[in-house]
C-alpha cells in the first residue's frame, strides 16, 4: 500500500499521532513518508491485534534498515545500514468503516539505540 492507500482509510477529519506531533489533512501521510526515507524498506510486523467496539489495539514491530539520514536537536545522523526492530502498540479509533484517530507508539529508547544514539547519562546525574 503506498501512501495514498493509507490516507485513503482515514475520514475526512482523521488524524495521526506520532512522534508528540499530529497530521490531518494532506498530512496523513507525511509520517509514512519520513519512515520511508528513513528507512526504505520499512514495515510493521505485526503480532497480535485486539478489536474492542470502535477501538483496535495493534501491537507490532517497525522494521527495517537504517539507509537514510536522521535529524535530530543535535544533528543529522547518517546511514548505517543497521537492522531496525523498534518495538510498539498502535492505537487506532474506527468509525464508520475510517480511521478516525490513529496514534502510533514506539519504545523510543530502542529505537534510538538501534540508531545508534547514546545518551549521556552521566552528564544528566552530574547536573
């Protein structure tokens, strides 16, 4: 499914919540699109998924080699070609038959160590 498919399964008013930012509108896709240059051959392995109602809870595995460049506060890290298996749950709001409010969530501190970001933890018990 490529980035048009995904806003596709969203109504008119849905939204994404990602990374302490959301997207609406023409920007529904934008977070596939910064995975994908990312990570080009990014994807979720899923492993189990829960409807309750209105409410699907996906817990799951983004997936992928780190081939792109990463910006951060501290600046831009460059490829490494490192296997990526960040683990997360989505949670995701359905209603008639669209997503109305999907909020993506990842284990940001193996994501950033499988990126290869270490933080200075002995600068921060100094202060």
């Amino acid at each position: 499914m490529g980035v048009r498919g995904f806003m596709d399964l969203f109504a008119d008013d849905g939204m994404v919540n990602a990374g302490g930012q959301s997207y609406r509108g023409e920007h529904l896709g934008d977070l596939v699109v910064s995975l994908g240059k990312l990570a080009s051959d990014v994807h979720r392995e899923i492993h189990r998924v829960h409807a309750m109602g209105n409410l699907v809870a996906v817990e799951l595995s983004i997936q992928g080699t780190f081939s792109g460049r990463f910006e951060t506060p501290a600046g831009v890290l460059q490829l490494t070609d490192a296997k990526l298996d960040i683990p997360g749950a989505d949670v995701w709001y359905v209603e008639g038959g669209k997503i109305k409010e999907f909020s993506c969530n990842v284990d940001r501190s193996s994501m950033l160590a499988q990126l290869g970001i270490r933080p200075d933890f002995a600068s921060a018990v100094e202060a």
